[in-house]
C-alpha cells in the first residue's frame, strides 16, 4: 500500500502544480468538517452525533450501482439527526455533464465527487479547503488527499481494487477435466497461460456447462471504461515504468503506446471467447455483463471489487459467495508472473466552497457521520462494501464481501506488485470516448488495431494540449 501511496502522492503533487493556473477535470470529492463535541484526533470508536436540526444537503453521487444504499442512508440520516439528505445520481458515463449543469444552478450541490488530481483541476474554484475537517483527520495516509498550496480539497473515501473476477467452481470444473491445461489457478500467473487455460475452456464449454469464458465486452457508448480506462491502465503502467517516465511532468502529455499489441492481445482474448460474437457488443452493458457472470453464464469478467453489489443483486443469481475470486489482468508483460490487482483510488469528496457556510457544515458533519457512527461504518462496510482509509474502522469493521477481502488478500501477498491507478493521468473523457468508439469499431471489424493505434496516440496528444477534462 506504500508503493501505491507513493506513486499516488507524486502523480498528485505534479498534476496539481501542473494546473494550478488552469480549470480542472471530473471526478468524485470531499469534505470537511468537526464533529460538534469532538476534537480533532478523538477516539476512533467514538460514536459522533451531528448536531444539526433540520437542513438539507445536496449530494450529487457517480456510482450509478450503489444509489440505492444512499437511498437508505439518507433515510436513516435523516430520521436520526434531522438532516434531508437529497441524493441525485448521475446516470452511467454522465457525471461530468451533469455537475456542470447543476453547479450552475442556485441550489447546487454542496457534496459531490472529484476524480483526482485531473478533477481538482476543473473544479478548483468549487472546493473548499478541507484540511481542518474531522474526516482528513482519521485519513490513515494524507499523502492520498488532493493537496495544493498547503490546503486539502479533496478526500478520498475508498481504496478499490480490479482484475479478473472468476467463479472458481466453474474453474474447479475445469480443473478437474483429463488434458486440462492447469490443475489450478495458481498456475495461471501469466498471459500465456491465462490465453491456453481461456481457448481450451471455450472449446469445452459445453461440458462446464457455460455460454462463453468471459462475461460480454460492454461496448455500448459509456458503457465501455472498463476497457478504454481500466484495461489500458495496464500497457500505459508499462509504457511509463519501463521508460521511467516522470509522471509528474510534461512527458505524459504524448505517448507511443508501446504495448498496444499486448493491450490487443487480452482484448482479442476477451472478445473471442465471449459469450456474445464480438459484432453484438455494441449494444451490451456493464449491467449486461454482470448478469451473464451472476447468472453463470460466463467463467470471469473484468471488473472491480465494487461489482459484488451487481452480482449479489442478480436475480436468480448462481455463484455462491466463496467461489467468487480475483486473478490480475495479465497481457503478457516480462516479469508478470509477480504482477498483482490494479489498486487505487479515483474517489475524492469535494465539498461546494460556493455554498452557504451552514450547508457546508452540515455536509461535514454527514460525512463524519457516515464514516465514524456505528450505523455509518455499517452502511459504508457491509453495503456501499468501500474498503474505507480512515482509522475509525477497527479490523473487523473492514468489508467482509468476497471482492473486497480478495483486495486485502492481494494486498498483503508477499513479492507481489500491485499495479498502480496510474489511467489518472489520462487526458480526459473526449479522448476515452474516442478510444472506445474505436474499439467498437474494431470489434466490428470496420477498423484495424493499427487505426485504433494510432486514434489513441493522435487523441492523446490533441486533449492533452487541449488541457481539457
């Protein structure tokens, strides 16, 4: 977790300077605020009880799969302190466009969410300084806080992990067939293997009784970041690591995409092993995808820790609990076999520093609520399933959802490299738009990888200068 902090903290600390003198990008935010009655440092079991009577606070939120738990928090926030709390969730792919257009409105939103340090960029103006807040206080790691010029104005509220997701007793099946190409999944620690275990399990899948090896390639138009942002999180890690690129400078601004074939090698793999052909995923969701995992129809997915809220909430759901696994997104990298999950964070809480004082103090009494109350850690374990960064949480207060403890589990593995959230850095959502549109259209087979090569390097370079978000 300290490589990963370290390498956050400079890509923070470079991007902020970088644009201090410009507006910034998208994202998800912070806040700030004392517990009344309290002091800053208090007990981390302390529960705290918000003193606001009455009042309304305006939360925009990002996540589209977990508004329903703020549905329920803001029931009970509200029936035990007084305080209406008014969620508005953006729909997928929409955030940005819509806290544009609501942070123009006179009644705002007082809470919402940035990006990192590409967010705080476009939203510089609209967040308040938050470093004398209860909540920045419990942060266990403040290197991971948005910070310019001495002030903190974002905070991070979750550490998140993705990879493959697999249903082991789907992979046991497998396992346990004559001439299988692994007895475990021990053995597939490299693309190499991951790409002879996937092709011989879609050969056989009527036997393991699936309709493909991996859930559907969600192309649909802002359905596809787990491609154009997360994938791609992994030659980019590469490009830059193996270059020693210093990400806190201007050397980010282009890139060569080095290892677009070994980006193009896992994607084939997903796309051809599939259980939809590879034409039909343009009109597919992530929502789609999750079904088809959740449902059995599919062996592994890629996605992150926070799809268990998708797949448990699957009706007719078949994947038992303790047979959902991870294994890292491998595309055939020297050295991969030490290669862990893709861990970090994008998920900062921003609080409207436009806002009317008393708004804003509500804001931060919710947020230290929500993170230090009993019912609060409850909510943010055991149902938004967040692996919080705060010190309010003792050890069994940590999330006990399967996606969550394989996070911890490949975090704490001996010899193991996490890969860095390094897609934070990326230009901004016209590029990711762009390279998705043309992984569509090279799924369609209207486009060559080599096109899509060189929209993606071409893109690059055009938002970048754009300085866009």
């Amino acid at each position: 977790m300290k490589k990963i902090n370290k390498v956050l903290a400079l890509t923070l600390s470079m991007l902020i300077a970088a644009t201090t003198m410009t507006a910034c990008t998208s994202g998800k935010g912070g806040a700030s605020g004392s517990e009344p009655g309290s002091e800053p440092g208090s007990s981390a079991s302390e529960e705290s009880t918000p003193t606001g009577k009455g009042g309304e606070i305006y939360f925009l939120n990002f996540k589209p799969e977990i508004a329903e738990v703020y549905d329920a928090i803001a029931k009970d926030y509200e029936a035990e302190t007084g305080v209406k709390l008014n969620v508005v969730t953006a729909a997928s792919g929409t955030y940005e466009q819509t806290l544009k257009s609501e942070i123009a409105k006179k009644d705002a939103p007082v809470l919402f969410q940035i990006n990192g340090p590409k967010g705080y960029a476009v939203w510089k103006d609209y967040c308040k300084d938050l470093k004398d807040t209860e909540l920045y206080q419990h942060l266990t790691d403040k290197s991971m806080a948005i910070q310019s010029g001495g002030g903190v104005y974002g905070i991070p509220y979750v550490v998140e992990g993705y990879g493959i997701i697999y249903n082991d007793a789907i992979m046991q099946k497998y396992f346990a067939l004559d001439g299988a190409k692994a007895k475990s999944v021990d053995e597939i620690n490299n693309f190499t293997k991951l790409k002879e275990v996937v092709e011989d399990m879609t050969a056989r899948k009527a036997e393991l009784g699936i309709e493909g090896v991996f859930a559907s390639t969600s192309l649909t138009p802002g359905e596809d970041w787990r491609w154009q942002t997360h994938l791609a999180n992994l030659p980019m890690h590469y490009e830059w690591k193996n270059g020693n690129v210093d990400l806190t400078s201007d050397a980010t601004k282009e890139i060569t995409f080095e290892y677009a074939d070994n980006f193009k090698n896992i994607f084939d793999l997903y796309i051809n092993n599939s259980t939809v052909a590879p034409g039909l995923l343009g009109s597919k969701s992530v929502d789609d995808s999750m079904a088809e995992f959740a449902l059995g129809k599919a062996a592994m997915v890629q996605n992150g820790n926070w799809a268990w809220s998708q797949i448990s909430g699957v009706q007719g759901n078949t994947v038992k609990e303790e047979d959902i696994k991870f294994m890292p997104i491998y595309i055939g990298m020297e050295g991969e076999e030490n290669q862990g999950l893709c861990i970090g964070t994008e998920n900062f809480f921003a609080i409207n520093a436009k806002a009317d004082p008393a708004q804003q103090k509500l804001a931060e009494d919710y947020l230290y609520w929500l993170y230090s109350s009993d019912k609060g850690k409850d909510y943010v374990t055991n149902q938004l399933g967040f692996i919080a960064p705060f010190d309010t949480f003792t050890d069994d207060e940590k999330p006990a959802d399967p996606l969550a403890r394989e996070v911890l589990d490949w975090m704490g593995k001996d010899g193991i490299n996490t890969v860095t959230w390094d897609f934070l850095v990326f230009p901004n959502q016209t590029f990711k738009d762009e390279f998705g549109a043309a992984l569509l259209e090279y799924a369609q087979g209207t486009k060559t990888f080599d096109e899509v090569k060189q929209i993606v390097v071409e893109s690059w370079k055009t938002e970048s200068a754009g300085n866009n978000a």
